[in-house]
C-alpha cells in the first residue's frame, strides 16, 4: 500500500515537473537530507535554487537520487561513481535516440 503511494505520488510529480524539495526527494527515494546533500556536492544532482532550505529538484533529480541509490545499494558504487554511471546512461540515451531519429 505504501508503495503503490509512493508511486503515485511520484508519478504526479513527474507529470508535473513543478520541482520538488529536499524533504519531498528524501520522502520519495527513502534517503535522508544528508545522502541527498552528498549527491549534490559530488554532482549527480543540481538544486534549481541556492540555500539548502530553498533548494527544488526536477523529476529527473529524483529519478537519478533513485538511481544512484539503487547503484549504491546493489553494486556498491561509491557517489562518485554513481554519477559517472548516471551520465554514460544519459548519453547512451541521447544517443539511442539520435539513432533512431537518423534511421527514421
């Protein structure tokens, strides 16, 4: 029940994209201020605004905090690589995507 909340919740943030807060991505990725703070001086993710109190994540923040969590927890990667692996993933995206418009 709690999960499929969670999800929900998400869901509606990312439709939105309105930006969320720290509380909110701490909330949704089940991490604390602190992990997220971590996140944001090794680079994974940006704050739209300066001052912790203020700060506001797109979706894609809270995807990539998801990610690099996941990345941790399975794999054991430390956050500077983590953001490394979230990177390559986003190139590796871009160009897919490229290819296809190419191709299409």
């Amino acid at each position: 029940m709690a999960n499929e909340m969670e999800n929900a919740l998400m869901g509606e943030l990312l439709g939105e994209d309105r930006g969320v807060t720290l509380a909110e991505v701490c909330r949704i990725c089940g991490v604390n201020a602190d992990d997220v703070i971590e996140l944001v001086e090794e680079g994974v993710v940006e704050p739209e605004q300066e001052g912790r109190t203020q700060w506001r994540f797109h979706s894609v923040s809270v995807w990539r905090v998801r990610r690099a969590v996941q990345f941790r927890q399975d794999l054991g990667v430390n956050n500077a690589g983590a953001a490394l692996a979230l990177d390559l993933l986003e190139e590796l995206q871009q160009l897919r995507a490229r290819v296809r418009q190419l191709e299409g």
